[in-house]
C-alpha cells in the first residue's frame, strides 16, 4: 500500500480523481446539451428558459462558495458523495415527473449538487499535483478526461433523446451517478480529511483584486465561460427549432464540435509548462473562437458539415482559451486557497446567471443568428484580459 502523499500514493490518487472526473462529465454532457429542449417539451416556452437557467446558476453559485465549509464540517468525500447521491436522485425524479412546476424547483437544486461535486475533485486534484512545474501536464490530463467524455456524451445524449424520450435520458445519467457513488465509496472515502481556508467574500474580492494577474485570469475565465452558457443553452435549440436538425444528428454535430478539447488539451498544457507562456495561446484562442461564432451566427447554410466546421472550430478557440486559464490559474494557487478555487469555479455560474439574462431580450426582439453573432463579438473581449496578465515565460 502506498505511504500516504508519498509521490505514488499521488500519483494513484490522481487516476482515481480522473476517472471520477471521466464518470461525471460523462453524465453532465449526456444531459446538459439537451437540458433547453426537455424543458421546451414540458411546455415552457424557449424566451423563458434563460431566467431558469439563471436561476439554476444562483443556486451554483451559492454552493461554490458554500463547498469549503461543508469539506471542512464533513470532509471533502462525504461531501461529494452525498451530492452525487442527491443529484442521482433528482435525476430519477426527472425521468418519471412530467409535471414542469415540480420539475422546475428540482432542476434548479440539482445545481447546487452539481457544483459541490465540481469544487470537491478541483480540491482533490490540487491536493494530488505533484508541483508547479507539473500543474499544466496533470491539469492537461484532468481537463482531457473532461473533454473525451464531452465527446461522447452529446452524442450519446441524441440518441437517447432522440424521439423526444427524454426518460431514457435522465435515466442514462441517474445509472453514471450511481457508477459513480461505487468508486468514491471504494477509492476516496479513506483519504485523510484536511482543513480548507473558509471563504469569505469580502477578503476574496479583495484578494483578487489587489493580484493583477489573478483579476484578469479570473476576467478572462468569465468570458470563456459567458461563451460555454449561451452555446450550452441555446446551440441545441437552435439547430433543433430552426434548422429542423433531429436530436442524433445534434447529437453527431455536437460531438465533433468538442473534439479539439479531447486532442488539443494534454499537448496545450505540456507547451505551457515547457515551451510557451500561457499569453500568447490566450490571445490566439479568443481570436479563433470569437471569429468562428460570429460566423456561427452568420452562417444561413443547413449543410452538416459545414456547421459542424464551424462549431468545431469554435471550440479549438476554446479548449486553447480553457487550458491556458486553468494552468495559469492553478500556477497562482495551492490547494488550501479553497477559497479561491471556488471563486474561480463560480465563474461558470455567474457567467450563467449573466448570459441568459442578457441573452433573453435578444431572443424576443430577434433570432438565434443575431445572439450567436453578438456572443462572437462578446468574446474578443478576452483579447483584452489576457493581454493584462504576466505571462509565466
């Protein structure tokens, strides 16, 4: 048995956190591309599906922030597998409630369970990182394991979903959680418990913004993840309502679209410990996906393959943006910031509170091309932050 947070202990520790990591994307992308149109078939009109997204991010938000009392109460494994718990439950009652006034209040909680899961690997892989000159390559392959699974999933969501058996669906995902609940049950429940920083708002602010290059790291984090909301939310309805794309088809689309992030992140990260500063691929990777979604939002064709081009090559912008933000990220802290963490885990969900929100006037004066586009020209706006930050080479 290996001698605990000796470097092969760490290293055993890390592929368990993987996979964990692997398991739960997994269940995420299967879902979360189709989440709009589930709630679009229970009868709640697309101009209102932004404020429930909204919302859902509130409660993210709140557990984020949360997550570093609740691992120093309980510890960070029993945290994370009653979460897992609860969440597999929510699923289930989303496989077989069809009543959309019960199902709003449950989708809207399964956030905050989504989160705390999310904040709990981000202190485990800190935990596990062998140094700073390594941050890049083992990040590289935590966010990869992410990535393959976002590959997957969307297409295996589409072909669950596909004939609007969106039963089939939750179910898909409810069978991973509870995969899931097996392994941390089995790998992580005798690691030792270990105290966090408490966060506290007000000393987080500041903190970040007194370090420069902390403000604009966490800015540019912001715009990645203003990007991700509103394709998350509205791609699949888009190509589902307007261009009359059934859900494998969407499903194929999205699959190939994500696939620079399970090529494009392991080597991102070694170049960036190695060779390059983060900088300069944080500039080209806003340019790439900037450009390419303002030509998303263009685009009047309905080919396959030339949408599915263009969505990939959005996201070979953003798996360079992705990469970079989290290694030079996770080169300014150590795993008891905690509280850092967790501010730059919550910038997904305050990002998703924000997209929707300004996402939804759009959609009731105009169409999808027009958000797409002005969400192009919105993520530029990164070129700016990473010009501000220092770069590590």
């Amino acid at each position: 048995m290996a001698i605990p947070n000796s470097p092969v202990y760490k290293s055993k520790m890390r592929g368990t956190v993987y996979i964990i990591n692997f398991i739960f994307a997994l269940q995420m992308a299967t879902v979360g591309y189709f989440g709009a149109n589930y709630l679009k078939f229970l009868g709640l009109p697309k101009e209102y599906i932004a404020f429930v997204y909204a919302a859902t991010s509130l409660v993210a938000i709140v557990a984020f922030f949360f997550s570093s009392y609740l691992f120093n109460k309980f510890g960070a494994y029993r945290s994370i597998f009653v979460s897992v718990i609860l969440y597999f439950l929510s699923y289930v009652a989303q496989a077989y409630v069809t009543d959309l006034k019960i199902i709003l209040p449950i989708f809207i909680l399964a956030s905050s369970f989504s989160a705390i899961v999310v904040a709990g690997l981000d202190a485990l892989m800190e935990r596990f990182t062998d140094s700073d000159e390594t941050t890049g390559a083992q990040r590289g392959i935590f966010l990869t394991m992410a990535s393959a699974a976002f590959v997957f999933g969307p297409f295996l969501g589409g072909l669950l979903a596909k004939g609007n058996d969106f039963k089939s669906l939750w179910l898909a995902g409810a069978g991973m959680l509870f995969s899931l609940m097996i392994l941390l049950f089995w790998r992580v429940r005798k690691v030792e418990r270990k105290q966090y920083s408490q966060f506290h708002i007000v000393h987080t602010v500041k903190a970040i913004y007194n370090n420069k290059n902390a403000l604009y790291i966490f800015l540019a984090q912001f715009v990645l993840y203003f990007f991700y909301s509103i394709m998350v939310i509205y791609t699949s309805v888009y190509l589902h309502e307007t261009l009359n794309w059934s859900f494998d088809k969407i499903g194929l689309a999205l699959a190939i679209a994500l696939l620079p992030f399970a090529i494009f992140t392991v080597p991102l990260g070694k170049l960036a410990d190695e060779k390059f500063g983060e900088q300069e691929m944080l500039i080209i990777g806003f340019i790439i996906m900037g450009a390419a979604t303002v030509l998303f939002g263009l685009l009047k064709l309905n080919e396959f393959a030339i949408v599915a081009s263009v969505l990939f090559a959005t996201r070979v912008g953003a798996s360079m943006v992705q990469t970079m933000t989290e290694t030079y990220f996770f080169k300014l802290v150590d795993g008891k910031d905690a509280d850092l963490i967790s501010a730059f885990r919550a910038m997904y969900p305050l990002s998703s509170v924000i997209a929707p929100l300004l996402a939804a006037p759009v959609l009731f004066v105009s169409n999808f091309n027009i958000l797409f586009a002005l969400l192009g020209l919105v993520t530029f706006s990164g070129v700016y932050f990473a010009l501000q930050i220092e770069d590590t080479k």
